[in-house]
C-alpha cells in the first residue's frame, strides 16, 4: 500500500503510520511501531506482512502492531508523491467508512466561531451536508501558527478520530490550500441567555 500520513513534517503522532491499497471503503490501517514509523514517508510504496502481530483498537481507531521490522518493506520512496484520494462527502467521512485513508472532502469551511484560530488551535470545520469535525494539526506542524482558512473549497487529509470525536488531518499544506471560494451556508446558530451557541447537524 501507499503511506498517506507524513513524518516530516510530522502530521500525526509518532509510531503511527497509516497506509492504504486503494480507494474503495475499508481500504486503510495503521501500522503502529515507531522503529518501521522511522523507516518511511507520505507517498512511500510500502509491504506489510499482517501476520503473527496484534490487532487491536486504540481509542476507537483500528490499529496493528507487527511483531518485528521484518514484517514491513519500503518497496519504493516517493512511489506516490500525490496519493490517490477518495472523494466522498461529509456523512461519509463521519460513517468510519474511511477511517486511517487519505480523502478529499468536496465542499469545506471552517465554522464561523473559529475563524479567528491558528491552524494549531485545530479548528472545527463543516460541510455543505450540515456535518462538523475537527481540522486537526500537530502544535509542531509547519502550519500550525498559521491562520486558518477563510474560504469554502476542497479539503484532503486523513481521516481519523481520538475518542470517537472525528478529525481530519491535513498530511501537507496544499492539503487546506483550495478553502478560498465563496463560503456556503452552514449550520444554523442559534443564541440564547448570555450568547450560548447550540449548532445544529444533518438527520
């Protein structure tokens, strides 16, 4: 399969590299193991022997941990310097479906609340399809002192959760880049006492 997460820069935690073998649903994993995590990058032709290791669940993502380095194989460096990605919509990102996968979310801006935070701050966004999850970005990432985007526009990264909240994870900056079209209507706000915010969601 083909590594969609980056370790420099690096965009998730370290000892978890997730990889993929397609675009279909169900298509990714991770691998957790910081001695292979040091062996490659995003864009990386990997093989992974899924054999004799152990398959677990770490705060609600799927992971497996192999036994040894010898159960994982660079194949290629920069086999895949811009991987395929999925195109799906924000219910799908939200289904699980597309968990540990690279995935382009069609239409997604940040919601009007945080449109004053740093990338850093890793802001909620939304989507045309009423659904909300957070844009998140290591405090060391390349990024993570810039302001976030103001616009609508597409929006690629990994598809991830910690504690069943979802997130997705931009693997590099162009990743963002497209969120500057006009931005759509997003979910209703509603204000009540001393400026409670309640956003509503998609049935």
């Amino acid at each position: 399969g083909i590594v969609v997460s980056s370790r420099e820069p690096q965009t998730v935690s370290e000892g978890n590299l997730m990889i993929q073998d397609g675009t279909d649903p169900h298509s990714g994993i991770i691998i957790y193991s910081k001695s292979i995590w040091g062996m490659c990058n995003f864009g990386d032709l990997v093989e992974v022997e899924l054999k004799g290791g152990v398959l677990e669940t770490y705060y609600g993502l799927t992971q497996y941990k192999p036994t040894g380095d010898a159960q994982f194989k660079v194949l290629e460096e920069g086999a895949a310097p811009s991987p395929e990605y999925a195109e799906i919509t924000g219910a799908q990102f939200m289904s699980g479906d597309y968990e540990s996968q690279y995935v382009k979310i069609i239409a997604a801006q940040v919601i009007d609340a945080d449109l004053g935070k740093t990338m850093g701050e890793s802001p909620k966004v939304e989507t045309e399809d009423k659904n909300t999850f957070l844009m998140y970005s290591r405090s060391n990432a390349p990024w993570a002192e810039d302001a976030v985007p103001q616009g609508a526009g597409p929006l690629i990264g990994l598809c991830s959760s910690y504690s069943a909240v979802w997130q997705l994870v931009p693997s590099v900056a162009e990743g963002f880049a497209g969120m500057t079209g006009e931005r759509f209507s997003g979910a209703p706000v509603v204000k009540t006492g001393d400026a409670a915010e309640v956003t509503g969601s998609s049935a």
